[in-house]
C-alpha cells in the first residue's frame, strides 16, 4: 500500500533524527509500515535533503517556521498542492495533527486528492468554547465528506465520536520495542535515577520535578535528576536560566545533570531508574505522553500525572499516578522507591508496552481497522 503521511508542524530533525513526540511516534509507525512492505511517505517542513530512514520525505518548506501562523497555513496549502499533484499513486493519505481544528485541512485533502483520508488526533478537544465550537464544526464537516478519524486515545476517541456521532478508533502511538528495551545495570540501596524528558514549557512543570527532588535529597534519598530540554524553540535561553537558578536555590547543582537534544534516548533510559512526566495537562503535549511509553519499554518504573489518558496506559501495578500540582507527594514516592524498590512494577511495564505498543504489531491493527475499511468505501 502507497500511504501519505502528511503532518503541519513536525517532524524536527537533528543531528539526522526525529526529534518531537509527535515526529517521533509518526517516525516509528512509517519505519513499521516499510517493514510490512508498503510505500510510507511523510511530507512535512523538513531539510530538503534529509533521510533518516528508508522512509521517504518530501519537504515542502523550512522546519525553522513551525509554529508560526502564516508559515503554517502556507505549508498546508503547499502540502495540499503536492498531495494532489505528485501523490496520484497514493492509496490513502494520513493526517497527524495535535489539535482538532486541523480536521478543516482533511477535508481540503479530501476534496483534493480524491483520496481515502484518515486522521489521527494527538490532543484532547480544546475546553475553551471557541475553539471546542471550531473543533466540533471542522470535524462534523470532514466526516460528512468521508474523512475517518482516530483518536491517539480512548479519550480522544470518545470526544471525536460525540462531534461526529460516527463510530471512532482508538489507535494510541506505537514505540519501537526492539530499540527501547531494558538494560542491565546495578543500583545501590537508596539510590534513584530519575529521568525527566520534556522541556522547559510551563505544561511540562519542571519545577514539580526539581522541588521533589530536593525534598527527596533531604530525607536522605541519593538522587541523581537528568533533565533534557530539548530545542531551543520549547526551552528558550531565558526560561533555562530561570529553571537553572531554581537548581541552586534548591541546592541541586551537584545532582542534576541538564541535556539539550540526547543523541542516545535509549541508553539515557536504560541507565536510569524512574522517568517521571509531571505535565499538567494534554493541550499541547500528546494524550498519552510518549516519553512514559518508552520508559514502560525500558522496564523503569513510570510515574506520570492523574489524567484521563494517562490512566489508560499507567493501568493498577504497571506504574504510578501523581498530581503534578503535588511535589511532596512526588518526593514520597522517590523516597519509595529508592528504599522499598518494587521490581515487578518494572517488569509489568515492559509487557504492558509489548503487548499494547509494539510497533509492526501496532502498524498492522492500524491497517487492518483503519485503512482497509477507508480504502475499500
């Protein structure tokens, strides 16, 4: 099968990667499609040169003005043109977006490409009313010219369905298992090394994370934070100054280590005892939080915030759920488990993850419940 994905704002490349959760996730499923023999394609603003994979990318402008309104709106016309005019062999074309009003753009494809269109939604319905309204408007407007949908989540999925009153699938990301597994490597009694992957945007709550650590660091827990930040476009100069006068504050400095882009996520991983992702909501990040799923592949003991989606993946004895607003409930739990360390949590969140997210199994529901039905109306 000849497949499209087309994707507004992503993937970010560097150093000859994806970076992004959204690029990221997207990245894995097109890898998994070569694998079960079809024709993946992303289009997206990338370097016009670039190949990560043997997944083939068409670039329709600079990756450096993702964000921006009017460079926004220009690419997905451009995209549009392209889908249309050079894309003929396509089977279906495959829409990612974060938010819901991207389903307008679906059914401009629809129209243009006279293709099957699916879409795939990363991010819960907006709650501001105007956007909830636009949202519910673009996605009963693209069901009725044929666009399906897919939520990244049941609760995606179930805020889709009610918009559109038509049957709706729950298709989550997929994590290659293969490239994130567990690791071997000996800890000391009282010891933690925790991972915090995100950035320095104030959804991903960083400053939950640091003041957990120092109130672990003084009830005698030996912990070790690593902190990634990713781009400078979502950890700007300014706010890592900001959060790194926080780290001294607190008294920090000789147990944090601070990333930028990490070349080697899986080894960061793999050397690491906790990934926590405190984000205080999914408007935004991804319903699930990509992060946590290929920590559960790595067997870590996984820590993310009460929220609906969340509660999907962390299910009773895979992981922990915490209120990000609560940093001394945070820090209880490192205290947790740096003393009382349950290892079957770790290795329920390995299977979890083999079971739920692998990505050539994954790929293959995704065809089988997504695509064959689109392709065959």
């Amino acid at each position: 099968m000849r497949i499209l994905h087309v994707i507004p704002q992503y993937p970010y490349y560097h150093r000859g990667k994806v970076v992004g959760g959204h690029a990221a996730t997207l990245a894995t499923l097109a890898e998994a499609q070569v694998e079960l023999g079809h024709r993946p394609c992303v289009m997206s603003r990338v370097p016009a040169d670039l190949r990560v994979t043997d997944v083939e990318v068409s670039s329709v402008g600079d990756v450096a003005t993702a964000g921006r309104y009017l460079p926004t709106l220009w690419a997905l016309v451009r995209i549009t043109a392209r889908a249309a005019t050079r894309f003929r062999d396509a089977d279906i074309v495959h829409v990612h977006s974060g938010y819901a009003e991207y389903a307008a753009w679906s059914a401009v494809l629809r129209i243009a490409t006279r293709r099957p269109v699916v879409h795939s939604i990363y991010c819960p319905v907006p709650e501001r009313r105007w956007r909830r309204l636009a949202s519910s408007i673009a996605l009963r407007f693209a069901a009725i010219l044929g666009v399906r949908f897919a939520g990244f989540s049941q609760n995606i999925a179930d805020q889709i369905e009610s918009a559109t009153h038509r049957p709706t699938a729950a298709v989550g990301p997929v994590i290659d298992i293969e490239r994130f597994r567990p690791a071997e490597h000996t800890r000391k009694q009282g010891q933690l090394r925790v991972v915090f992957v995100g950035n320095t945007s104030a959804e991903k709550n960083l400053e939950c994370v640091l003041r957990a650590g120092a109130l672990a660091k003084e009830r005698g827990v030996d912990i070790l934070l690593r902190v990634t930040l990713e781009l400078d476009r979502t950890s700007p100069d300014e706010r890592v100054t900001e959060l790194r006068e926080l780290t001294k504050t607190l008294g920090l400095e000789q147990t944090i280590e601070y990333y930028r882009i990490v070349d080697d996520m899986p080894a960061l991983l793999g050397s690491s005892d906790v990934s926590v992702a405190p984000f205080l909501h999914t408007d935004g990040p991804s319903d699930y939080f990509l992060t946590s799923l290929e920590s559960m592949a790595t067997g870590l003991w996984v820590i993310a915030s009460d929220l609906p989606a969340m509660r999907e993946v962390l299910t009773p004895g895979t992981g922990f759920l915490v209120d990000p607003a609560n940093p001394a409930a945070l820090a209880e739990l490192f205290e947790h488990l740096a003393l009382d360390p349950p290892m079957e949590i770790r290795r329920a969140a390995r299977e979890r993850a083999e079971t739920h997210f692998s990505s050539v199994d994954a790929a293959q529901r995704l065809h089988d419940s997504l695509y064959e039905g689109a392709t065959q109306k």
